[in-house]
C-alpha cells in the first residue's frame, strides 16, 4: 500500500509479469504486469456458433490507444519531498468510455527491470488520467536518468494500448529549488512592564514565505553591539496563532543587554524547513 499524494484515497498497486507482443521502443522489454486480459475476456464477444447473426455482425472489440504520455519528478516545498507525476490522454475507437483503467509502469532502462508501478485516477475528464505521488511512498531515484514509463491503458474487455516515453529527473547534482524565507517587518525596544515592576524586553517579526508561510520554522533576534561589532545577546521567537507573526519578551534581568544602551541593532532571522534564511536589521529602542 503506498500513500497517496494531495489527499487522494490509498491504492493497492498489483504487480504481475509478462510481456507485450509489440516491441516497446527504448528497449524497456515491453513488460505488461497487468493482465487485463484474464479478467476482462479476449476482446470478442462470446457467440453461440449456431446464431443466425453471428455470420453477419462480428463484435469486434477495438483496443485503446494513448495519444499523450508524461512522468516525471518535481520538488514540492509545502510537503518538503519529491513528487512524481503521470499523465496520459487515451483515446478509444469503440468511445473513450471503454477506458476503464491506466497505469504507469516504470522500467530500468540499463537493467530492463520493472522498477514500481503506480495506477493513474479518472480526472472527470474521461480523456485525461493522472496520478501524483510523494517520493518517500516510491523506491524511484529523483536523479537516474534511465527510467521509462510504459503509460497502459486497458478497455473493459481486458484489450491494451500503450505509449512508451523517457522519465524526466533531476539533473545530476540539481538542488531542488526552494524560495526563501522573508523577515518584511521587525521591532526591538525595552519598556517598563508595571505589572512585574521590570524592564522587559520586547522583540517582534513578521514573516512571509513564496512556499508558503508555514515553510517558517524558526524566528531569532541576534542583538549586536555597533560599536564593538560584537554578537550581545540572541533570543529566539515564539510562534503565535497567526502564522505571520512571531514574538517573544524577556526581563532585561535575564540577559546581558543595558537598557540605557543606544548603539544595540537587531538582525531578525527567519529560517525556513531547508536551513535558508532571511535577514531584517533594526535599531533597538532603548531609553
């Protein structure tokens, strides 16, 4: 069983092995694991050989054929994985309709292996099949170059086309890309807190992020001295309920900076799930 991408329903991937009659170009052996076939008759119609019609109308069953085939991987920052895509237009002789299943079959092209298979959905468009899937639910490499896709499309009688067409991988070495993190807005200052009879400390940021806000895992105010150019203090934010915002206060007791000091500047650094990051630098507001 693997997990289905973008909250579609779980499949169970049934594998069986066998080969086309035709040659499959690419050299992937034309391996045909689903034998539509066994379940779905010979394409003919069963006709008793005494019928009176059976001399005049033979029920052919014409096979479908893919117009259209893609797979490939790409990277997903929101989900921080790879993902893996199949696509296919089918077509029909007997109506699109008589499409009833299509699935991706995945070979080495150096060893001829059948390497993973993946069912591909019915998009309401009885034309267009697809299917996503995060990397982490494939034994598929993001970056091995020989991989093809035998796209199979099977009628309701068990009768197959296909199309064969290269995999598209990362390049050698290619990181996959990632935005980055955004501080737009930040605010340090000191005040006096009645309630506590303190100096508190306030350090605020807004952040945004291309991935999406809550690609935004950690907020810290690294508070310099300009006249030193010495690291001071740092403080890492809290996340708030508006995942835009992030704030954090503490007692001027609890940390090494002066309150009366004004030559403090703050950078504000947002780091994102990868390990990049942006910088915002302020003055401090100070007494």
């Amino acid at each position: 069983m693997r997990a289905k991408f973008l909250g579609l329903p779980l499949l169970v991937l049934t594998i069986t092995t066998g080969c086309f009659d035709e040659e499959v170009p690419n050299g992937s052996g034309g391996a045909e694991p689903h034998d539509g076939s066994s379940n779905y008759g010979d394409g003919y119609d069963d006709y008793d050989d005494n019928d009176d019609d059976y001399d005049d109308y033979d029920d052919y069953n014409a096979a479908p054929y893919v117009i259209d085939a893609y797979g490939g991987v790409s990277w997903d920052s929101y989900a921080n994985d790879d993902v893996w895509t199949f696509e296919a237009v089918v077509g029909d002789p007997d109506g699109v309709y008589d499409v009833v299943e299509v699935w991706a079959d995945v070979y080495d092209e150096y060893t001829g292996d059948l390497v993973d298979s993946f069912q591909l959905e019915d998009t309401g468009d009885p034309a267009f099949w697809s299917s996503e899937w995060l990397g982490y639910s494939t034994i598929l490499d993001p970056f091995y170059d020989q991989y093809t896709v035998d796209i199979v499309a099977y009628d309701a009688l068990g009768d197959y086309g296909y199309d064969t067409v290269w995999v598209e991988v990362y390049e050698e070495y290619e990181e996959p890309l990632n935005a980055l993190p955004e501080v737009y807005d930040a605010y340090a200052g000191v005040f006096w807190d009645y309630a506590y009879d303190e100096e508190v400390w306030l350090f605020e940021a807004s952040v945004d992020d291309a991935d999406g806000v809550y690609d935004v895992v950690e907020v810290w105010a690294d508070v310099y001295d300009e006249y030193t150019g010495e690291l001071a203090d740092s403080f890492e934010l809290d996340s708030t309920d508006d995942p835009y915002f992030w704030t954090v206060e503490w007692f001027s007791a609890d940390t090494y900076l002066d309150p009366y000091y004004d030559d403090y500047t703050v950078d504000f650094v947002g780091y994102d799930s990868l390990g990049d990051y942006d910088v915002l630098t302020v003055w401090a507001d100070t007494y």
